[in-house]
C-alpha cells in the first residue's frame, strides 16, 4: 500500500528529528534543513525532476550529488535514504514537520492570523503573546493576512486549531439562530 505525500512528511521528518535529538544535532539539523528548503524553493522542480522514472539514472545521480555536496554527515545521510526510497519530491514536507517538530520542542508555534485590516507592531505583538500562553507555548510567531470580508475581530489559526472572533462568523451565527 502506497503511503501519501502527507505521511510520508510526517514520518521521515519524525524520524529524522528523533536522530537529531539523539545526536544532539537538532539545531544543525534544522539550519540546514532551512537551507535545503530555500534550494527548493529556487529550484521548484527539482524533487519532480528527480524522482521522475524518464530520466537516466546516471544523470539522477549527477544531480542529486550536486545538492549532496553542500550537506554532511546526518542530513547527507538522510537525502541519501530519501532519494534511495524515491522521495526527493517529498522534501519539502519533510521539512515542514521536523520544523514542526523543532519548534514545538523550542516552545515557539508557528501560525497565521487574518485581520479586516492591517496590525499594528505593538498589537501583532500583543496578539502573538495571548495566542502561544492560550495554546501552552513561550513564544508564537504569526504570519498576518488582511481579509476585509470579515469585517473585524481576528481568526487565527495555529497548531492544527482555528480560533475565529471575526465579526462576520458572529453575524452569521446570529443569523443561523433568528432563522430556527
């Protein structure tokens, strides 16, 4: 049975941050994990391009040694299983979870919060502090999206949880209640 692209993340980036703790690697790891990612990030294709079943092996390999060379020891390892097991493609979620994963271990959650319009610094601030002590973090770090169809409040959305005060899901909860 074929596992899918999110299980796989969660398992190899699990598996490779329990290493990395075990190592008393984690940071390392991790700065060089945010380093793999930005490649992807200039390379989008990349993971595609070498896990595609078309190209020659030898010119996989020439390819995959390339970005091999500017890691060592446990994550040049760890690409090697990864691209052994045919899963370059699912780098970037890999990443994603032991990211996940370091942070949670860091006390620091990451999340995103919409807004009818823009915060400012000192409320951002403010905002970040009741949501890490509401969620059981030290710290919280919130990307900002300003959505003006809700009208106001906040809805923010952080380890895996939907916190919605906006104005607009009040409003339709009122009229979800006057229609009974």
């Amino acid at each position: 049975m074929k596992l899918d692209k999110f299980t796989v993340g969660k398992r190899y980036g699990k598996a490779l941050f329990e290493l990395a703790m075990e190592e008393q690697r984690a940071e390392a790891v991790y700065h060089e994990l945010m380093t793999l990612r930005q490649i992807y990030q200039e390379i989008p294709m990349f993971g595609q391009i070498v896990t595609d079943n078309r190209l020659d092996l030898h010119e996989k390999r020439k390819l995959v040694d390339q970005l091999f060379n500017n890691f060592d020891g446990l994550v040049k390892n760890f690409l090697e299983i990864v691209y052994e097991y045919n899963r370059m493609d699912d780098l970037l979620l890999i990443i994603d979870e032991y990211e996940r994963r370091y942070d949670e271990q860091q006390g620091l959650v990451s999340g995103t919060v919409t807004t009818a319009v823009a915060l400012s610094s000192s409320q951002k601030e403010q905002l970040s502090k009741q949501i890490a002590q509401t969620l059981g973090y030290q710290k919280a770090v919130l990307s900002e999206k300003v959505d003006p169809a809700i009208l106001g409040g906040v809805i923010v959305e952080a380890n895996h949880q939907v916190i919605d005060g906006s104005i607009k899901s009040q409003l339709d909860y009122l009229r979800q209640q006057i229609g009974r």
